[in-house]
C-alpha cells in the first residue's frame, strides 16, 4: 500500500477502535481535505495546546514531545509570539517596499555563515527554497541533472517532487535525477566519505551520458529521511568536490539540520568543513511562523537577477521577519547550539546504555539534538525491524511521549524534540523507551 | 531593459536623487538581497505602519493604500490580528495532527462554492496551490500542456514560471505552454468570449499536434497582469468549454479576484457562471499571513490520493486556519463583497467622469474594487501611453496614493484597495488623479 509507504501513517481503515470524537475529527477530515492527506500513528492525535516541550489534547493530556522541529525552540516560545503579534499589528507589506527587517534578518542570517555566501532570498516554504535553488542551478549550470539520496526529501512543488524520491513510487522522480545511495556507516564495510563520493561521481557520469549534465548535488545535512547519518564529520566533502568536478553545484538542505540543532554550529554542513554554493532553510526559522530561505553565493545570482526577477509576495515580510529575527535573538540569548550538544550527548549516551541491554538497538547516532537509533532483528545481520519500530513509535505515543521512524527499513527512531529539551525529559523518553523495548 | 519589464519598478541606476536614509537602505537591500528583488517607484517607499486603507512612512505621512490586496480588509484589521496572537500562543503544528480550526476553514470555504467543489489543500502560497493545481492536472489529464494568457502571472515555481509569461523574456516559457491574447473587448472589434474561446481551441490543437496534449486552462478570472478584464460576465465561459472539449481541466485562479472583491461575489468564476475544476487561492486569504489554497474536485483527487500525498509543513497550520477563518468573519460580518460592489461602482463612475474630462482615459472597466483604467495617446487609435501612465503612477504617489500599472503596455492603471475603502477615499484618489492628468 502506498499510503502504508509513509512511515508511521494512521490507516483510516482501522478507525474502528477510535473513540467517537476522534473518529469523527477524521471523518471531517477525509469529507472535506480529501485523500491525500495522512495523520500520524495508529491512534491519531488532537492537540490542542503546546508550551516548551509539551503538547496537550482536548482532554488536557501532556505528551513530551521528542519530534517537531518546527517549533524548534519550544512551543509558543514567548519571544517569537510577542514579535509575531506586535509586528501583526503594526504592518504586513511585502519586499516592494523598503523595510529594516528583512535586511537586519539577512544581514544576521550571512553573519552565521562562511564570508563566500552573500546574499539571501526569503520565500515561505522550504519547498519553494529548494525549487528556487533548482532554477538557480539551472541557470548557473546550464544543466538539468539532479543527484539526490535514495529516500531523500526535499519538497512538494512540482520541480521538487521530482527529485524527492521519499514520496514513494507514486510520485515518478524525474529522468534527469539520480539517486544514489546515503553514507550508511552502519551497514557498510569501508569508508562511506569515499563510497559516497564515488556514487556522486557515477551519477553525475550516467547523467552526462543521458545528456541532462549535473546541474546540482543536493542534500540534507544530517539525512534525516534517509535514516540519520552524522558521522564522521566531514565525511561529506569528498561527494561535494565530485560533484563540482563534474560541473554541478552543491546545495546544503539545511531545512531539517540547521539553526542550531546539531549542537556543533549553527549550520549542519558546518560539520563536514563545506563552503555550499546555495544554503535552504526553513522549517525552524520562524518557530511556527511560515518563513524560509535561500542562501547564495553572490555570484551565482548575477545570471539569474539579470534575466530574471524575484518575488514571494508573503516570503520575507516583516512579521516573517520579526520572527525569524526573534528565533536568532533566543538562539543567541540561551546559547542553544550549546545546549543541543549538552543535551543531544547525554540523550546520545542513554540510548547507548540501552543499546548495552536492549540488543535490538543496534545502533544509536545523530549530532546533537538530532538523533537516529536504528531497531534490527539481530545485531549479527543488522535487518532492519519495521514492526519493532512501529511497535516502538506507537507505544511512546501510548505513554505521551512523541517521536517518529524513517529510513527505508522504517525502523531508524528519529528522534529531533524542540531545543528546550532538558535531560530530565531525556530521562523521561529513555525509561519509556526501555519499558516498551522490554515488553516489545 | 529586463528590470524595466516590470512596471512601476524603481531603477536603482537613479538613486542619486533619493535622501541618504533611503539610498542607505537600497544599498543593503541589493547588498544582502542581490540582484533578483525590485522595488516599486521612481522614488521607494520605506512604511513603517498601516492601519485600514492608510500606510505610513517612516516620516510619519500618510499614504492612501490603492493597491495592496493582500491585507484586503485593511492593514492590521484588529480580529485577524487577535486571532493570529493568540492562536500563535496557544498551538502551532501541522496537519498531521487532528485540529478543528483547518477543518472549519475547510468546510466554510466549500460552503462559498459549487456543491461539485468539495475537497480543499491548503498551501503556504498562491505559487504553490498553482504548482499543486498543475501537479493534479497533469495526473488527471495524462497531459503536460497549459494554455495561458499573453501576460499572465501564476506564481514563481519553476514549474509554474514557465506558464507565467509576465515575467518576461527573461523567464521562458515551457515548450508545453501556449499562449493565447486575454480577452480585451477594447482593443477588439468583436465578440470576445467567442475570440478567446477560438484561441483556446487553436491552442489545444497546438499542443495535441506537439504531443503534450492539453492538461489545463488557467485563468486569473480578473485578468489583473494582462489589463483588468471583467465584462460582459460570462465571457469566459464559452473558452472553458473549449478547454473542455480539447481534454483539458479548467483551474480557476482566483489569487487576484477572489474573497469578495470583485463585489458580484465571492469569487471571481462565478461572475462567469462556471463550475471550476480546481480553484487556486492566495493573497487575501489571511490578510497579510501566509496562507493559500486549492480547492478541487473530489473525482480530480482520487488518484492523486492514491499514488502520492500530500505535505506542507506550514500548510494549513493552526494559525493559518484561525486567520483565514477571522477572515471570512469580517467579510461576512461587515458584509464587504456587498461595499466593494458600492464603492467599486462608486469609484468607477467617478472614473467616467473624469474620461469625459480627459480624453487619455481611453477605458474604464472593472468588477467591485478591481478597477483598470487605460491610458491612451489618443481615442482613434487606442495606442498605449506608458509614459503618462509612469507620470500617473509616479504623481500619486508624490500624493501619497498608491496604486499601479498593468498590462503590455504598462498603461493600465490598477486599482485594488483595501476593502476598508469608502467613498471618501474615491474621492480623494479620484480628484488627484484628475490633477495629474491635468498637469500630465
């Protein structure tokens, strides 16, 4: 079923054991939404309020939330409400007319990254970042060629979807993208920064061979749907440089690792040493607030701004702006990328003594609060174990605790809780997850 | 000029004349936005503030708003702005989570709409319920092609760039695109509907005989970029048919005419007495936050619903819903498609009577608060007067009035306020426009 291809989808055929509001909720839902949409766990979810880490249901139940990463810095974080408010009621323009906050929020964005990157282009969505990263590429290239990760996700516009082949087999990836395998240490024998750049270097062959040329080499940072690969760090410079040399660009998808939730820097490719020629970001930027970015070297604009012209009619207006300005202000104020490493490590080292009793944990990886345990069926052949996972991710949800699975196995928990994640909600998720481990 | 292809856009090869705040401003703005972003006058606006139809400079004067659609009911309209607050301090996730504000959304949005309308999507931007709309007309047709008109602008999406001709030569349009003239009965001796139609055949034909087939019709059923093009009512129903009978789908672009402000109706399609396939939706949807949407067919979605999902982060969020639904309370509340229809004929007859005082108002047309005025070189020959349509543009706004130009011939003044507009401002606008023109 391509509707069980989404991992940790509810499946509306089994509504039946569903209390009667709940059950209702979703009968609205597929009326009015249609079929396209999907709910997350056997037992959807109807929240009604969050604060920090927590989220409630109608009934006033707490679930600890160890997965949303849009409200990075905590649910309905004072700071960035009270900005959204007062901007709210002050004025809502666009960029056709001047205004400081968009400047002040560019000019602090290209503060946080290498001196190479010099302009920022503000749209809504990460979705529209990537596909205007595309048409860049495009245009810089003269190339139509993709490479991507086989389970990578990028976005849903059209030109993105085509290169976003964790949609499943539903949605065609286009003939001028390739798809090559993720630097899977846990499942391969020798250097994955070496494999992987090898694989670029194939792909981008094969594409020059089809006639399409590398225009881009794209990737998440941290490869989070394709399971969550951090380590080592800069194992990722080796791909970027066989993609350049193959005439391509390199774009860091930092909507899933950036502002700080590596706990290493601000920005995921920051990890592996990388000067990306377009950075994107979105989802956290605004915590909640529809906001996004992309981040170009200047010269790869020059093309483009001649030819063409650009413009979001709410990207980068000044509530967005406020925002995303506030979310820097808090990042700053309480040192979170700090915190993301002190917080992510000791969360990291608990996984790993339950790896020590619990042996089908067969891996615990991620770089600070964004992390990967990979469930099997035995440490010998490391097969992955979907149903475990599934087990796993619904008994969490049984005991208000939040998180998700991806990978192609379906079984690598992903595990990325707002940053004001504290160890004793680490604690928290940990003595859950042991109890469902030992009843699963 | 590529940046001169875009009308009332400031060139910033004539910064000299400006005060050093504002050139201060302009050069951050292309240091750390670069080249791709415009901005509108000979001499830029820098608001700090707007309340109802007025914007204020950071001098404190006050502008009158004409045209900025996007906070229709007014800038910082107090109930969309308390219910964006508190919504954001209270819950903001996504619509993998059961929530009532995006199903209310939902079902008070199909109730505006034929009974055959009866899923809606929700998106972030108008550039993206187009990139969907486009997405599903392909899986529905098994074609790719889509006929747009001369000037038309659906949004920046790689995919949606190439059928947005507006964005000029710099932007080409896809091999699977054909482009047909809009539906202008002043520059035509005869009947319109019957023209266009002939177009859209012709165009099908094209397509079919290039192998892309005819996936989709999209038209902004105003016509905002090509000129403003609303009468006689019905007109466009003759080119759907042809759309139709050629295998394509009719989307309904209704960005630009839709939530009330054509004064016929909620929507501008319904002036033509037609039943959309999909209908796209932006701009006015939240009053200034990001929201969009597109509303289909149920038949248009089941195999989409099958084959892919759907996913936007930002989509349809708690705080989306919670503003689009204030939305629709203060339209119907303040009965605001009833006062565009009042002050709109309002407006227009004021704009007759200065046409019979200036013989270079060639036209004066519109629907409710979208309003097109064409500014001739003379009567007999109907030639475009771009030069006294910059003076126009430009003189209002020494007058603190803003509005804009559209059209091939950048003659077309556009005027689309705030809804919040009274006759008093008519007034206003009516009796500098008539001193401009006086002077001009």
């Amino acid at each position: 079923m391509n509707r069980m291809s989404m991992i940790n989808a509810f499946d509306p055929t089994r509504s039946d054991a569903l209390d009667p509001t709940t059950r209702s909720l979703i009968e609205r839902r597929l009326r009015v939404l249609g079929p396209a949409y999907r709910l997350f766990y056997e037992e959807p979810l109807h929240l009604v309020r969050g604060e920090g880490v927590w989220l409630y249901d109608a009934n006033g139940a707490a679930y600890l939330d160890a997965y949303n990463n849009v409200a990075s810095l905590g649910h309905a974080q004072p700071d960035v409400v009270r900005a959204i408010s007062e901007q709210s009621a002050t004025l809502v323009t666009h960029t056709r007319y001047l205004h400081e906050g968009i400047l002040r929020l560019a000019e602090r964005l290209l503060a946080t990254m290498p001196a190479e990157m010099g302009h920022v282009m503000l749209t809504c969505t990460g979705s529209e970042a990537n596909d205007l990263a595309y048409r860049l590429a495009r245009t810089v290239t003269g190339n139509r060629g993709v490479i991507v990760t086989n389970l990578a996700y990028h976005g849903v516009t059209q030109a993105v979807a085509e290169f976003s082949p964790s949609l499943g087999a539903g949605v065609p990836i286009g003939n001028h993208v390739r798809v090559i395998p993720p630097p899977d240490a846990y499942h391969s024998d020798g250097d994955v920064a070496t494999q992987f750049a090898q694989s670029v270097t194939a792909a981008a062959a094969d594409l020059s061979a089809a006639g399409h040329g590398l225009a881009m080499f794209i990737v998440d940072s941290i490869f989070s749907s394709d399971g969550v690969y951090a380590d080592p760090p800069g194992f990722l410079a080796p791909a970027v440089a066989a993609a350049r040399a193959a005439g391509g660009i390199y774009v860091a998808d930092e909507v899933q690792p950036g502002f700080g939730r590596t706990g290493a820097a601000m920005w995921g490719f920051e990890r592996h040493g990388l000067i990306p020629d377009l950075v994107t970001m979105g989802k956290p930027m605004g915590n909640g607030y529809p906001v996004a970015a992309l981040v170009a070297q200047p010269r790869h604009l020059e093309k483009f701004g001649r030819d063409a012209r650009y413009f979001n009619t709410f990207g980068g207006n000044p509530v967005a702006a406020a925002a995303a300005n506030a979310v820097l202000d808090v990042i700053e104020r309480e040192h979170l990328i700090r915190h993301a490493a002190e917080v992510g490590a000791y969360l990291l080292k608990g996984l790993s003594e339950l790896a020590d009793r619990h042996p089908r944990i067969g891996d615990v990886r991620g770089a600070g609060l964004f992390v990967g345990a990979e469930l099997v069926q035995d440490r010998a052949s490391r097969e992955p174990d979907r149903d475990l996972a599934t087990q796993v991710v619904n008994g969490l949800r049984q005991r208000r605790i939040l998180l998700s699975a991806s990978g192609p196995g379906g079984n690598i928990l992903k595990i990325r809780p707002p940053l004001a994640f504290q160890r004793p909600h680490a604690d928290t998720l940990l003595s859950a997850l042991d109890e469902v481990l030992t009843l699963g």
